[in-house]
C-alpha cells in the first residue's frame, strides 16, 4: 500500500447524487491528524465495455471559500449568458413537481 492510499483515511461522510448517465460522490475523509477534507468523484459507464470511469479532486478545508467563489462566479456567468434549465433526476417526482425544481434557479454554495 503506497502512500497515495494512506492519505485517504477515514470516510466521515457521503453524498451520492446521480445525474444523468453521471454519479458524483462528495466524500468528507479524515486524515491521520483527524483533519478533514472533501473528495469530489465523478463516475460514467463507459459505453463501449461498460465500465465505470472515475475522475476524483482532493479539496482541503484551507480552500473551501475560494473553490466556492469560484464555482459560483463561473455557475453565475453561465447563468448569466444562457439559459440553464437544471434537470431532477428524482425518480419518486412527477413531471410537473420536476418541473418546478427545475424552475427555481437559486444556486446556493454557502459552506
């Protein structure tokens, strides 16, 4: 076992969120020292052979509020220059609850 895999630790919390053909996990790990950082992982099936890519980023507490600036100024300047309808992927929703999930177009990244 290398060192990579040292580093992470224990997982203190998870959340799945499926969208689309795409799944991301937002993981809050714990190191050694017991300080906590947020591991970001998109998985999709690959077509072809089924198989399941994953793409992960590694953010520490130390950059929390300037990745969240950033993701909001980017979301806001998208927003801001075309439309963005948001799909629900909620299966237990109707089309018209959907819908207005969809509608409301509060982003929010307040941590």
């Amino acid at each position: 076992m290398g060192d990579f895999e040292n580093r992470e630790r224990e997982e203190v919390h998870s959340k799945k969120v499926r969208a689309g053909k795409r799944t991301y996990f937002f993981d809050v790990k714990a190191t050694r020292s017991n300080d906590y950082y947020i591991t970001i992982t998109e998985s999709k099936k690959r077509l072809e052979d089924g198989v399941f890519i994953k793409h992960k980023i590694f953010l520490y507490k130390e950059d929390f509020e300037k990745f969240a600036e950033g993701l909001k100024e980017t979301v806001d300047y998208i927003k801001a220059n075309q439309d963005v309808v948001e799909k629900r992927y909620e299966f237990s929703e109707t089309p018209e609850v959907a819908k207005a999930a969809a509608d409301d177009d509060d982003f929010s990244f307040d941590i």
